[in-house]
C-alpha cells in the first residue's frame, strides 16, 4: 500500500520518471495508479500525477496519435470503469455481441439504447455497369447488416447543432 508520504512525493510533480521515485518499488507505484493517482504512461516510460478519468487511463501510452482502440484495451477500460477483472468484461462483450447476432438474425434488428440500432436491411436486385468492359449486368438481390447511430450519440460526439 502507498503511504501518505509517498503520495505527497507524488503530488508535487507534475511528470516524473519512475527510476525518480526515491521509494523507488513497482508495487508502490502500482498501488498508486491503481489508486487513480498517477497514470503511467507505457510508450515514454512517464508517470503523470493527479486524478485522472478511468477511460482516459486505457489509451495514454499513445494518447498523442489517433488509434483504433483494441478489444483488450476495451476490455481493460470496461473493467476498471465497473470495478471487475479483464475476464469478466471479456466475457460481457462477448456475449452481448453474440445476442446482438442472435437477435438480429431472428427479428431483423437489435437496439442499444444510446448507442444505436443493428439492422438487417433487404436490397433488391438491380443493374450495374462493368467499367472495364463497358457493359451492363444485373446485381441479385440480397441482405445486407447496417448500423444506424442513434441521435444521442451523434449529438455527444459531434456537438449539439444549433
């Protein structure tokens, strides 16, 4: 456990090198970010101070370049944010994507609310144009699976239009 001492050392920079600790051991300073009181950064080999938001934590070791977030790093945000481990929130993801099919498949879309709507969507056949040969030809018709942001989502990411 980290003692108060060694999180007013913390306190009084802003960034510092973990070999800078002068109590210096990996448990101290994991107990401290798993207190939420630094953030160690994994690229710069950096440890920030000071409260910080649990989904933040995730992408800080590239939080200077846009990436796609992983289904790991997915993992690891969902089970800090509700408390529990890696496996669980594993588990939690896989299952709802596996209902999202599963409905879906059966009744034609899935909704979750405040995200948006999984929805299976018939085509109908119509006709195309060859580029390479100049020529028409005739599409079948098909099924297709979209997925349709909801408004609340939308209006978070992008900022409310006025």
């Amino acid at each position: 456990m980290v003692t108060d001492r060694q999180i007013r050392l913390l306190r009084d920079w802003d960034v510092i090198e973990p070999s800078e600790l002068s109590f210096g051991c990996g448990s101290a300073i994991a107990a401290a970010h798993s207190l939420k009181l630094i953030r160690i950064c994994g690229g710069a080999n950096i440890v920030k101070v000071g409260r910080y938001d649990v989904l933040e934590s995730v992408r800080c070791r590239c939080h200077k370049r846009l990436l796609k977030m992983t289904k790991t790093e997915l993992q690891i945000a969902l089970a800090e944010a509700t408390q529990t481990n890696k496996r669980t929130a594993g588990v939690f993801l896989d299952t709802l994507s596996a209902l999202a099919y599963k409905t879906t498949r059966k009744t034609g879309e899935f909704v979750l609310p405040g995200f948006g709507k999984l929805v299976k969507q018939k085509r109908a056949a119509r006709t195309g144009f060859n580029p390479k040969t100049q020529q028409k030809i005739r599409i079948p018709a098909k099924t297709v699976l979209k997925f349709r942001v909801a408004k609340v989502a939308k209006d978070t990411v992008l900022g409310v239009k006025r």
